[in-house]
C-alpha cells in the first residue's frame, strides 16, 4: 500500500499508474506534477489525482512513492528538481523506454544512484498522449521491466515489483544494457524502419500517387509512424549506442537482401521468408490476441 | 456481361472475382482451372465456378474472358499452355503483383503479344489462401490497376475495366514500368523490411525473450511477415531490378539514418520523424477506415 504517491508528468503512463492502483485501493493520495496547468486541471477534475504542484519539489514533499514519467529528455531537469526534496526512504522509479540513459542522468543529478532509487519500464502505450487517454487497464497483463543496480536498495525494488502487480502486470528482471539492446530490436528499431519507410516515399516524386495506392498491408506497417516525434527523438538519443548498431546491422543485411534479390537468387530469398515467416507465427501464437496497448 | 469466364487458379484472387461477378450478375458460366482437384472440387461445391478442368487449354474453350491468377512463376507456363486455345476475341487478363515480368513472359509464350492482352493487378488481398478464403467483397472500394500496352486493343481494355468496375472497385491507369516502382515502394519493401526484422530477431540470442518482449506496435509492424514466402519469392524475382534498387536505397538512408542517432543529432531526427508522421496522418485522413484488404 502506498501512502502518498507523487506522479511527475501526469500523461498516458503515470495518470494510467494513478488509476489502476485506485481501483485496487492501493495508494492513499496521489499528487500530480506537470508543466500544462491544464492538463494537471482536467487530471483533478477525472479523480486521477487529488490536488497538483507545478514544482516537482513541492509535489514530492511526504512522498512515500515517486513515479516519473516524463519524457526522456526531461529526466535529467526533473531528478535534479528533485534532489534534496525527497523523504527519507522514499522509492523512486520511472517509465523511460531507455534505461542506461536515466541511470546516468539519476547518477549525475543525485550525486551517486540513490539506494530507492529503481529504473522501470512498463511495455505499454498507445499512439495517444495526456491525461485524458489514460486508463486503469492499461497494465493488465502488460510487461514491466525493472533494471535495478548492485546499490538499489531490494526493499525498494520490491515494493516497485508489488506496485506494478497491482496494476496486473507482470515484473521481469533485465541489466540495463540488456534492456536496452532488447528494446533497441523490438520496439526502436521497427519504429525507425517504419518513419524511414514513410519518409522516403513522402519525398518521392508523386507521392501523393505512392500513398493513394498503398494497401491495408501498408497501414498496418506503418501506424508506429504516428508516434510523437520528439518522443522519439529523445529514445533515439537515449538510446543511441544499442539502437544505431542494430539499425547499421540490419542496413547491412538489406542490402546483401536487394544483392539476393538482383541477382536473382530464389533459394536465398525463400530460406529468409520462411524463416521469418516460421517465427512471425509461432510468436503470434505465443502472445495474447490483444494488440491494443503498442510501443 | 462476360457470357463464358475461364478462371486459370482458383484461389483467394481468382475466386473472389468469380463470386463478385455472380453477385452482380455480369458472368454466364464459370469454368475453373488449377493445380489441386480438392480446391476445384472445394470450390464447385461452394457455387464459386460452375464446372472445372486441370487443364488450361480445355478450360478456355469458348471462354470470351480469361483470367489468369495464379502465382508470378506459374505465369510462363500457364500462358504457354494456353497458346493456340483461346477463342477468337478473347480477353486475356491477369492478377500479377508485379507487371514487366507478365508481360514479359507472354510475349515470350505468345509470339508478341496478344491484342487482346490485358495486364493488370487488384490491389486487394488477406494472408489467406485458397478458394475457402475468397469472398465477393474483396475488390469493394479496392484499387485495380490495369497497364495497358501500345498493341492492346483499346476494346479490350474496356471490358477489363467494365468487369472490375462492376465488382465494385476503382480502376486505374499506368505504365507497365510505373506499376513496377509503385508496388516496390508501397508493397513489395515494405514486406522485404517486416520479413528482414523478423529474421534479424530470429537469429539473435535469446531470441525467444526478443520476441516476448515485443509489444502490439511490433505485432502489426511485422503482421506481413507471415505471408506466403512462396508467393513473395516470385514477387521479389519477378520485380527485381524495382525492388533490389529501393531497397538498396532505403538500406542507404538507414545507415544514414544511424550514423546520426550516433552523433546525437537531434535536429536531423526531429526533422525526418515529423516528415514521416505528417505524411502517415495525412495518409490515414485520406484513405477508408476499412483494413480489412492488405497485400
């Protein structure tokens, strides 16, 4: 149970924090902090959270848990808003989609990692943004990564681990450079492919034509490209060791793929569809039929 | 009003223009033609063809349209087979995803090529296959394009048009060699990059923790990876010199692409993730809401 939890940035990921452990009954108050005074406004006013501070220090007074779940680029201002103005023993863990780059920026900004301090990262979301997408399933049977370090506190770690069974998802444990690379092929490395793919007929002569006659197939490839682009700037920049190493390799095997493919060379071609074919659909089969929550 | 339709593979494609024509009424008999006698007797059964034969040349006796959809490296064979049966004035068209390669292979097993031939493509498909799987509905609101060649008779060419008109679907016109590009960059890629990703993850270590750690965005980015690598090879073969130069190209751009994700320009990224998602939202303004019809 949670006595006071302190939310900074109240948007999809955290005001969806606040209402899950709600229902459940396992937070006491929930204090909001952001920048739009009107979304903190409309948060209140959706029972979200109970009252709001726009200065991260303020907000985190008597805390006993603070989740932040700002944009990746703003981590490094909000740990340092809040160094010197959490209390004693309080938990602190975040929802960045790149982990090594928030532990730096926690590192720098506390002076040393703190022991309650618990990197995470929910693999959940939706193209929308703010308060008003956000909903208590949203973590349902979702995946939480936690990538805690040798001098995370375990105590902490665990009540992050029971805050987020609570919400019905389910914990795993990852280094951060393992999460990172994981991340990097899942789920940064398709987005790239699909705003480059975009991008390069967006600018090809015609392209109004290109767009007219692409297919349901093409939409479906495509939708991770209505992601906000300054999120995902700040994730390429976050992340950007892993995620450009897997973008080089797989450049590389596209080419020797349009090499296959000038030269006409069938048995190669059928050897990689099928493979990929084979487990495209043994991951389907292994995975819930909800493809609602992205990312 | 088509008094006698030969339809050479009786599948999804094939199958599904059968059925739209019954629907409306603008075809006297079908005769069906394929490989595998369950699916020909699968496909009497369901009212989809009125009578069968596994061989070409017999089923277009007296057929005044023939429509040849089977797959890109069934084509040669097929025509060859038909060459010397068709009845005087028949209409030849045919279901190809890629265009040059058709003709190509017509004009090879015709002797030049038939005035009366009618290259063209739907836009239109599912993952499935078979005549099971055909619906009258396919082509509704769907995209057909036909390329028509200097030596076509125009005639011809409007009663292509006219039968898909009459299933429902917008007919289109364009050079055999447009076509070509325009399916490489709208269909053919991005199948290349869904299959490339799933293999890349596929061959990683712990590739099973790769694939449970992805979310819904990676589920539909790679849906098209379970397509049939069969009918994919053909494709890739018979629009090579397109493809493999695309690909080549996006494959340049995505080293570029990772080049500056590791020198941390953020304003290049910026740049090309607001391009890509303007013009995917735009897209989206402009198109049904229906995707249901992939390929």
């Amino acid at each position: 149970m949670i006595r006071r939890l302190a939310v900074i940035g109240v948007g999809l990921i955290g005001g969806s924090l606040a209402r899950a452990l709600r229902r459940v009954g396992q937070v006491g108050e929930v204090v909001g902090c952001g920048r739009g005074l009107g979304n903190l406004q409309r948060a209140q006013e959706l029972g979200v959270i109970d009252r709001y501070s726009q200065d991260p220090a303020e907000a985190v007074v008597g805390a006993d848990m603070v989740f932040v779940a700002v944009p990746l680029g703003a981590m490094a201002s909000t740990f340092a808003a809040l160094q010197g103005h959490l209390q004693e023993g309080a938990v602190v863990t975040d929802g960045g989609s790149a982990k090594a780059s928030v532990v730096a920026d926690a590192r720098a900004a506390f002076g040393g990692l703190p022991p309650g301090f618990v990197p995470g990262h929910p693999i959940a979301g939706t193209e929308q943004n703010g308060v008003e997408a956000s909903f208590a399933e949203l973590y349902q049977d979702r995946r939480v990564i936690l990538t805690p370090l040798c001098d995370t506190d375990p105590a902490a770690t665990a009540r992050v681990d029971l805050m987020w069974r609570a919400c019905g998802a389910e914990v795993n444990y990852m280094t951060v450079e393992h999460h990172d690379e994981v991340l990097a092929a899942t789920s940064h490395l398709p987005h790239m492919l699909a705003f480059g793919l975009v991008d390069l007929l967006a600018r090809m002569r015609e392209n109004d034509e290109m767009f007219r006659y692409a297919a349901g197939g093409f939409r479906d490839f495509t939708r991770i490209a209505s992601s906000n682009p300054v999120m995902w700037r700040d994730i390429c920049l976050a992340n950007r060791d892993a995620l450009s190493g897997m973008l080089s390799q797989f450049s590389a095997e596209m080419e020797q793929l349009a090499q296959s493919i000038a030269q006409g060379d069938g048995e190669q071609l059928l050897e990689i569809f099928s493979r990929a074919k084979q487990a495209r659909d043994a991951f389907i089969d292994g995975q819930p039929s909800d493809g609602d929550n992205s990312l």
